[in-house]
C-alpha cells in the first residue's frame, strides 16, 4: 500500500443493531476515502464475547449496504490485511504483547480482583485518584496467557496531541496508567488490538466519536512504544437527540438504521442528511447528491457542537428526493417497499396497479407509507370486508359507530346505497370511458351525482373503489385502476351491500335492537 494512499475504516463492535452515530461515523470515513481515491475498510472488533449479539455481524453488512457504503476490505471479501474479524487474530495480537514484553512495555498481572478493589478502596478512602502503576509487581511473573498482561506507562508527561476537527488537545499525566493489553481470556482489550490493527492495515485516518478523547493518551504511549507514527485522529461531534439535551444513544431512543428502510426512506437522504450532522461545506445548498458530497466534503469543516436530530428534516429531505425521481423510479422503489401481500394481488394489471401508485407520488414522505393507502385498494376480496365496516352498522356494540360520515339520509338507508350505486355502474358501463373521467356536463356520472348530491352517490362508490372514507380524488381512482377494476369493485360493493340488507332484515325478525343498525358520526 502506497505510503501516501489515504486508507480509513469502520470498526463497530458485533453488540447490537446499528444507530445512526455509528453510520455517521462510517460515513464520513467513506466520504474522505472516497474523496482521495483511498480504501475505505470494514472491520469488525469482536473481543467481547460477553456483549456480542448473534447477527450482529450480518446487521452490520446489510446496514452499511442499503447505504451505499460499499468497502474496499473486510470480513466478505478479504484483502491484504485480512482477517478482518479481530477474534480471528488473535496470534498477531500475541506477537505484538511480546514484542512490548521484549522492549520492557509490558508486564503479567499478578493480582487477584479482590487485591485490585481493596486499593480501589483505599484511594476512595484518601481521595485520591486510584492508579494501578502505583502497585505495579517489582518483579512480576513470566506471562503464560493465564493472566492479563498490562502496558508498563513510561515517563509521566503531559501528553499533546492535535486533532483534524478540534486542533490541539492534551491531557495530565493522570491520563495514563497501566492499562491492560491481553485479558485473562486470551483476547486482546479494544484499547490494544484497534491500535495495532490500525497499524497493520496501513490507517492513515481514524474518525470516531467524543467519548473516545480521553482515552488517545493511552493509544499514543502505545504507538509510542511501538516507534510507530500514529494516525490523523478525527473526532466527529456528538449527535443529540430531538431535545438537543442529550447525545442520541441506544438507551436514548436512537433507532435501528434499517428501521428506516422499513419505513421507505431512501438510503440517498439518510446519507445525504446524516453527513450534515455535524458537517457543512458552506453556502445554502443542502441536497447533495452522494458525488456531490464526497466532492465538497471535507475534514476541516467538520463542527465541534453537536447536531440535534430532527424527524421533520429527515422527512423534508427524503420528500425532495422523491420529487427528483422519474415516474419509472419512483414506482420502482416503491414496489420494494410495499408489503408482499399487495404486490401480489391479482385483482389490478401491472399498468393499473403503476398508475395506482402514482397517485400517491406528491401524498407520501416515506414509500412505507403506501401500504395503508393502497392495502384495501389492490386486494378485492378485502373489499367485502371494508364496505361492510365503512357502509354497514357493525354488529360487535363496542364498534358501531362508522368513522364514514355519510349524508344523514343515507346512514340509515341501504337500499339507497344499493340504488345509487347501480345506477352509477350502469352510467359507467354506458358510457365512455374518457368523458366519464371528467367533470363536466358531458359526463353523466357526474350529471346523475349532481341531480342527487354528489356525497350521496361519489362517497359510497370512492368506499367502494378505495376501501377508504378518506383518499385520493374518486375520478383520479377510477382513471388508476382503469374501467374493467371500477366496474368489478362496484359490482363487489353493491352484491355485499345486498347479502348484508338481508342479513340485517333477518336480524330485525329475530328481535335485534333496531338501535344496533343505526349510523353515527364517529367525534
């Protein structure tokens, strides 16, 4: 690897589900490797077995690729570093305790727990500061792996150091004490393996979060005794939550990153909006395509306060990707979205079902949010069950108010829904097609709705089209689904008005409340 190649890397740790500060942190490492021509790495830092979750590892990978974040070296494709799962070196963890053993750096732990908290204790007790290399063994054991092995901190100094984001940093001598390096369990801690991975693979860039500052004293004394030059520490902002009190954690409510591909954002505005936490290159423009932004991103310009999180934002940004897409585009990615159960519905041909989802193209935020609205639309046996719930008074008392406000003279009347929904099939099976989509005097469905009221005959039949009280334009539905699916659905709506008035009549003769049938307007 050329000494001059910017190389970066994501390391989480496998111990649940990705948030968005971790994906933040990934992609800014993706931005400045992306930017340099570098190599971006995906490793995977696995050494506490005690918090890792199973799948976590494949929750990582599918995370980063909805994303778009695509790596140049990692656990599935390997590389000239590899393994790139850290439980899988632990041999070159061994070489390198050794080598600090060799050059006077590292030291067997020979103490038991209970010797550790009773100093613990004792420095309470003194109020002061407990610090392990105030007990350091005068002549410690030869380590065998059965116990930890300690970093032995040389000169106590200040330690300075500069960072890409906040300049120059530094910290007291109490900063540094004799950390551990190998655990009694043969695996590394994170604060020795990252080190010497970052080595190894070639790091030029390390980005991380805030929580990490006081800890580089550490990492520093390391490559210090290593002789080896350390990398550029970038240290991106903390993201807070919508208060903007609190960093957004996994205990605070922060969301697993797929759950938004759930819910239909696209991976365009999550990382278009996750770069600008914490990140601005100037000026009011604020979609960036993924070119644009690994072309004006850059390292100097990221902030030191935090970014709030904000729903509403995320929201206005994935609607102005939606306004970018082609129709072909946007129908694409919304079939990914929509639930298996629509998609397979065989009541709507494929134009119609595409016109369908259309109509939705400048009501939704989200692409999740078309499975309410198209559900009851696309699956026609499901209309049975909807006009009974929106037309006809539910026989369970806990749920006979009808959210449906039907004009007053029709709650209580199903033989004139039944009327002037036949009479409106009728018109639309007369007639042409193209002049009944208008609303002009030549069309006669709309003639026929004025002479009765247009509620009374166009909100049964939008129930009967939609499955809904409240939708997209009746005549902008029947243009989607086409003549053949607005007759059939008509038809559908009116046979199960005609069973559910027999049912209701035979109801009446066995003495059921007339009460039960009586329509309300749900407050």
């Amino acid at each position: 690897m050329s000494e001059n190649k910017v190389v970066t890397r994501f390391a989480p740790s496998p111990t649940g589900f990705m948030h968005v500060g971790g994906v933040r942190t990934a992609l800014y490492a993706w931005l400045w490797a992306r930017k340099n021509g570098g190599q971006f790495i995906l490793r995977i830092e696995d050494t506490d077995k005690v918090r890792e979750v199973e799948g976590s590892i494949a929750h990582i990978q599918k995370s980063l690729k909805w994303l778009g974040l695509n790596w140049d070296q990692g656990p599935d494709i390997g590389g000239p570093c590899a393994p790139y799962i850290q439980s899988e070196r632990l041999e070159l963890y061994k070489k390198y305790a050794n080598t600090l053993m060799e050059k006077g750096f590292a030291y067997a732990d020979p103490y038991t727990e209970e010797e550790i908290e009773k100093w613990r204790l004792e420095a309470e007790t003194n109020k002061k500061p407990f610090m392990y290399r105030d007990h350091r063994p005068e002549n410690p054991p030869k380590w065998d792996g059965t116990m930890p092995l300690r970093f032995k901190t040389g000169e106590l100094k200040r330690t300075v150091w500069n960072d890409v984001v906040w300049g120059e940093l530094s910290a007291g001598p109490e900063a540094l004490d004799d950390f551990i390096l190998m655990k009694s369990d043969g695996y590394p801690t994170y604060n020795f393996a990252h080190v010497i991975d970052d080595i190894e693979m070639g790091v030029t860039h390390v980005v991380r979060g805030q929580e990490f500052i006081s800890s580089t004293p550490k990492f520093l004394s390391l490559y210090e005794a290593l002789e080896v030059k350390p990398p550029f520490f970038v240290t991106a902002p903390p993201i807070m939550g919508a208060d903007g009190k609190r960093k957004l954690g996994k205990r605070d409510g922060a969301k697993d990153i797929l759950d938004y591909e759930k819910e239909g954002y696209l991976p365009d505005t999550m990382v278009n909006y996750l770069a600008f936490l914490g990140f601005n290159p100037g000026g009011e423009k604020e979609i960036y395509t993924r070119d644009e932004l690994v072309e004006v991103f850059d390292l100097n310009k990221i902030q030191h306060s935090g970014a709030q999180w904000n729903d509403d934002k995320l929201d206005w940004m994935n609607k102005e990707y939606l306004k970018k897409m082609t129709d072909q585009e946007f129908i694409d990615k919304a079939k990914k979205s929509i639930n298996k159960e629509i998609i397979d519905a065989k009541n709507l041909t494929e134009l119609e079902f595409n016109n369908y989802i259309l109509l939705f193209r400048d009501r939704i935020v989200k692409f999740g949010e078309l499975n309410n609205l198209m559900r009851d639309l696309v699956i026609d046996d499901k209309t049975v069950t909807i006009i009974n719930d929106y037309l006809l008074p539910a026989k369970d008392p806990a749920i006979r108010e009808i959210a449906l406000i039907l004009p007053k003279d029709l709650k209580d009347n199903i033989d004139l829904v039944i009327e002037y929904l036949t009479e409106a099939k009728k018109i639309i099976e007369e007639n042409d097609w193209a002049k009944i989509l208008e609303k002009n005097d030549e069309n006669k469905l709309w003639v026929y709705s004025g002479e009765k009221g247009r509620g009374k005959v166009l909100l049964p039949l939008r129930v009967a089209l939609s499955g809904k009280d409240k939708s997209v334009d009746l005549f902008d539905i029947m243009k989607a689904i086409g003549k053949d699916a607005t007759l059939r659905r008509a038809e559908n709506a009116i046979r199960r008005l005609k069973i559910s008035e027999k049912e209701l009549n035979t109801e009446t003769e066995n003495k059921i409340p007339t009460a039960s049938h009586t329509f309300t307007i749900k407050k």
